[in-house]
C-alpha cells in the first residue's frame, strides 16, 4: 500500500507535508501585510489559489493516468485522495480567514459577498467536508459505494463550478484571472477526453 510508504511523497505523510506548507505560507501572507484585514484577505487569496491548484490535480488525476500513463500521472492518480484532502486543508484555511475578515471589518466583509455567495459557498463548504470525512475508511464504508460515488461525483462537479464562477467573475476586475479560467477549462477538456477515450475503448471490446 502507497500509505504505508514511509515518504513524505505519498499517503497521509503528504497531506501532512502540503497542510504544514500552506499554514507556514497563510501565516507569512499574514504577517506580511501592512494592516490585518489586508492580511485576511490576502491569506483568502492565497488559499482559493492554492485550492484551485490541488482540486485540479486530484480532479484530473484518473483522466491524465488514462490519457498519458507515466511514472508521475500513476503517483498522481495514486494520490488523489491525498491530495484531495490537501485541498480540503487549503480551503478550511480559506474559511478561517474569512471569518477573520468578518470579525476584522465586517463592513468589508459584507461588500466582497452577497446572499448567493454565502449560500452557494455554504453548500460548496458542505460538499468538501461531506467529502473529507468519507475520504477516510470506516466512514466511507459506513456510507456505502452508491452514496459515496454520488457524493463524490456531485460534489467533484460542484466545486469544479465554484472555481470557474469564483475566478470567472473577477475577469472584469484584471485580466489575469483569464489564466486560472483557462486552467479550471483545461481539467474540463481533460475529463471529457478520457470520457471519450474510455467510452470508445468500451464500444472496442463490446
Ligand atoms: C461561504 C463561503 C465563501 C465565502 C464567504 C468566500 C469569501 C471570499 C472573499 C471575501 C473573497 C475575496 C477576497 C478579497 O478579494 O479580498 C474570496 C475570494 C475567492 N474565493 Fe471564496 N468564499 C467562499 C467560498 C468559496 C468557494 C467554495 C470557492 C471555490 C470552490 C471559493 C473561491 C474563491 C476564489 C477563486 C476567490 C478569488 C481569489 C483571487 O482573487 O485570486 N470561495 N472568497
């Protein structure tokens, strides 16, 4: 078993190791900033783009395996429930700032939200720890292959969504944010190709 390995690269140890990281880069983003709501919201900034990133690795992983089988897409696709935990961490710290922020300047905090946001953030955040909690054994065997394939799937989708809409919306702000878009299309065009290789494979051998 890949989690039984003792390396910092693979299993648990590397959720371990991303989580430790992305405390020590949220406490700098922190620290750094010339006054603590600054520091709040660049902290949220930092980890909805460190989110964005594991997402996609764990979101793609299977796809890329499919599509170019090597050394580093089979570590990939070996783990993506890893690395799908490390995004969990990476947007629990999200969370964690945000409520700083709200506490901070809830003015602020109130003109970079709406009641859309918080309802479909709020759901975004139910899926992700619905989704952590069954990425453990007992509990995932307590909600049994059809509810966790649902859960998995719906919630996969769901926040593939958030990170498109998220990213999408502040286009008008810079146009920098055209690159996360493009990245967040690019897994799309990724799992739809695997789906069509794997569907055409299926057709083959039928
Ligand atoms: C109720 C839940 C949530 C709240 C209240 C919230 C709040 C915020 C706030 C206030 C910002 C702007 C920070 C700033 O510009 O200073 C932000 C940025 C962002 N959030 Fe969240 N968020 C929530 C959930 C989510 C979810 C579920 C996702 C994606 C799955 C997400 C992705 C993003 C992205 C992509 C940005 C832009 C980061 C950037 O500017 O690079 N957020 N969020």
């Amino acid at each position: 078993m890949l989690a039984n390995q003792p390396s910092f690269l693979n299993g648990w140890r590397l959720t371990a190791l991303i989580s430790a990281a992305l405390l020590a880069a949220a406490a700098t983003a922190a620290f750094m900033a010339p006054a603590p709501v600054d520091g709040a919201r660049s902290v949220i900034r930092l980890t909805a783009r460190t989110s964005v990133v594991l997402f996609l690795l764990a979101f793609t992983a299977s796809s890329l395996w499919l599509l170019a089988p090597s050394a580093a897409t089979q570590w990939l696709r070996q783990n993506r429930r890893y690395i799908g935990v490390s995004f969990a961490a990476s947007h629990f710290i999200h969370a964690g700032a945000i409520i700083a922020l709200s506490q901070l300047d809830y003015l602020v905090f109130m003109q970079l939200n709406n009641i859309v946001a918080f309802v479909a953030g709020g759901l975004a955040y139910l899926f992700i720890a619905l989704m952590t909690l069954t990425s453990f054994d007992r509990p995932a065997a307590l909600a049994g292959p059809r509810i966790w394939r649902w859960l998995h799937t719906a919630g996969a989708w769901y926040i593939w969504m958030s990170f498109a809409l998220n990213f999408g919306k502040r286009v008008v702000i810079s146009p920098v944010y055209w690159l996360p878009v493009g990245v967040v299309l690019l897994a799309l065009f990724i799992r739809i190709a695997a789906f069509r290789r794997k569907s055409a494979v299926i057709q083959q051998t039928a």
